[in-house]
C-alpha cells in the first residue's frame, strides 16, 4: 500500500470514529467531510426552487453594479464526455451553493452562518466570480467584472424557472475586496 492510500484510508477510518462517538445522528461536524467526496445528491419530485447565487461589487468610486447570477451553464462539445475540467469546476461550484442553502436551512436559532464553512468558501466564490474569474475559457459571469474592486456582495435566492428574481434566502454584509 503506497502512502497516499495509507492517508485516505486513515481519513476514512478517522471520520467513522468520530462517527461512531454519536452513533445514532448523521449529522454533526464529522459528517461535514465527507461532503468532499459526494456531491449533493438531493432530488425534487417536480420542479421546486433552487438555490442560485448572485453577486454585486463596487467599485473604488463607490459605485454598485447591479446583481449578477452565477450559475454554470457553459456550452457543450462532444469531447467533453471525455474531458470536461471546466464543467466539473463550475458545477462543483454549484454544488457548494447548494450546500450551503443546506446550512442555512439546518442552522439553529441564533447561529451565525458565517462561521460555517461553506459560507466562507461562497464568499471566495463571489469574490472571484465578481472580479473576473473564469471555468477554464469561460467567465463566471455574462457581465464584465467590476475593476477596480473595492467592496461585494453576494445573496443566495431560492429561483424558480419562470420566476428569476426569486426568494431572498441569505444577503450577505458588504465584503471589503482586500480582506
């Protein structure tokens, strides 16, 4: 057995203890990482809302853009059956959203969601999508980035196909750029 497979099976062996303290609950800390290597695997019977980021910056001069969905629809190829590095990523990236859609949902009264870590991984997102950030070729966002970035924002919204504006679930404080 070479050294990395020694690693992952002790990850794994490490997470079933912690588990295996709360036997009985599957949710908890613990069970936060595993998420790396399952995506979310929530189906809807019918066509319910989904969570959707969206994100604003401002520039130096104090001017806001206005809100700009991430989401990744990105064109298609027949090689990408094969090989599809930029997909992956994107929907990786929607995959994270979901998650924490899933987090405010599961949140107790009085937590802060700040401190969850897909809050924080959301916010890089935002960051990087608002201030031109790419899936291999392809932009984050249809809209030119915002530059100088100073401050952003980025909400998530509960989006029904034919309703784009959707549900307000989480906006977030102003982020300064630099932080």
């Amino acid at each position: 057995m070479d050294f990395t497979t020694a690693l992952i099976v002790a990850y794994f062996a490490l997470l079933a203890l912690g588990l295996r303290k709360r036997w009985g609950v599957i949710e908890g800390p613990w069970l936060f990482f595993f998420r790396a290597f399952f995506p979310n695997w929530k189906f809807y019977h019918g066509i319910n809302p989904a969570p959707r980021l969206y994100v604003r910056g401002q520039c130096q001069e104090g001017a806001w853009s206005e809100w700009r969905l991430i989401y990744p629809r990105l064109p298609r190829k027949i090689g990408h059956l094969l090989h599809n590095p930029a997909v992956n990523l994107a929907l990786a990236h929607q995959n994270l959203v979901d998650h924490l859609a899933n987090d405010i949902n599961d949140l107790p009264d009085g937590g802060d969601i700040r401190e969850r870590v897909t809050y924080q991984l959301v916010s890089r997102l935002a960051q990087q999508a608002i201030a031109g950030g790419c899936w291999g070729g392809h932009p984050m966002i249809a809209q030119e980035p915002v530059r100088p970035l100073a401050a952003f924002q980025f909400e998530v919204r509960m989006v029904l196909p034919d309703n784009p504006s959707g549900e307000l679930m989480l906006q977030s404080p102003t982020i300064n750029a630099w932080n």
